[in-house]
C-alpha cells in the first residue's frame, strides 16, 4: 500500500511539474519582417546608455497578440508600438549613467547591473518575445539579430 502511495505521489508531482513548464511557440500571427538592434552613449557625461531594438513587422499583429517584453542580452525590457507594424524595445543600461552624483563606468557597470534571467537559453544575437495571446503567456524566439552601428550622441547642440 505504501509503495502504490508513493509511486502515485511521484507520478503527480512529475504531471504538474510538466504543466508549469514554459515552452517556446512555434506558431505567431504575423511574420518579422526584420530586427535589428543599435548600442547608443549619451554625448554628455552621466547621460546613459543602452541598446534599442528594433522589431518591424509584415503587417499588424492581430488583437489577440498583445506583446509584453523583450529578453535580450540578460536584460528584460517592455515593448512599446511606434507604428502600426514597427515596435521599439529601449534597454537603459548604467553605463555613462549618472547614480548619486557618481558616472558609472563600464568596470563598474559590469558589477551593478541586475542580470536577468531568460526564460530559455540564447545566444548573444537572439532574444525571446514574450507576448499574450487570448490572455495565455507564451514565448516567441527570435534569431539572427543584426547589430547596427553603434549611436554616439553630440555632447553639444550643433551651430547653426
């Protein structure tokens, strides 16, 4: 009796452990058309940095797909629509950044920055889409982002 006990208490422990598991989609609406991600520094000093990406669309994701977050490089940002078919992810990192009247630099950026776990395993040039779907979380992998060169902003206003 006690060995079918067990054996039952292992079986539904390993059941539910399947369920709350989170599995890449395969299937989404609407095809990417391109992503392409860009670093960017601040040309004054203190004035921050990061990575925008880039996420275009063939046309509009249905309104059963609502996009939530971008993973990409250790970093989880939000998502946020430019066009009907064009979404723009800002990740701000602390490099350059101003903290307390201190400029963070890139040794010690390294140390403070909180570093996201992602909920699968990626190269440096994927991310993983986290979108809704009939209010169902699901994941999207996206590959083979490009890097576009890197945005070095003016430190001054140029003259006219």
């Amino acid at each position: 009796m006690k060995k079918s006990v067990i054996i039952l208490l292992f079986f539904l422990s390993g059941i539910s452990t399947c369920f709350s598991q989170v599995v890449i989609s395969k299937y989404f609406d609407t095809k990417i058309q391109t992503v392409f991600y860009q670093n960017w520094v601040a040309g004054v000093r203190g004035g921050g940095g990061g990575t925008n990406v880039s996420i275009e669309f063939t046309e509009k994701p249905s309104k059963d797909f609502v996009l939530n977050h971008l993973y990409f490089r250790n970093k989880k940002a939000k998502i946020t629509e430019s066009t009907d078919n064009v979404y723009f992810v800002n990740i701000v990192r602390d490099i350059n950044r101003r903290v307390n009247d201190l400029i963070t630099d890139d040794a010690n950026a390294s140390q403070k920055e909180e570093i996201i776990k992602t909920p699968f395993p990626i190269s440096e040039n994927e991310a993983i889409l986290e979108y809704t779907y009939k209010n169902k979380k699901r994941y999207y992998k996206i590959s083979k982002i490009e890097e576009k060169e890197m945005l070095m902003y003016p430190s001054a206003r140029p003259r006219n």
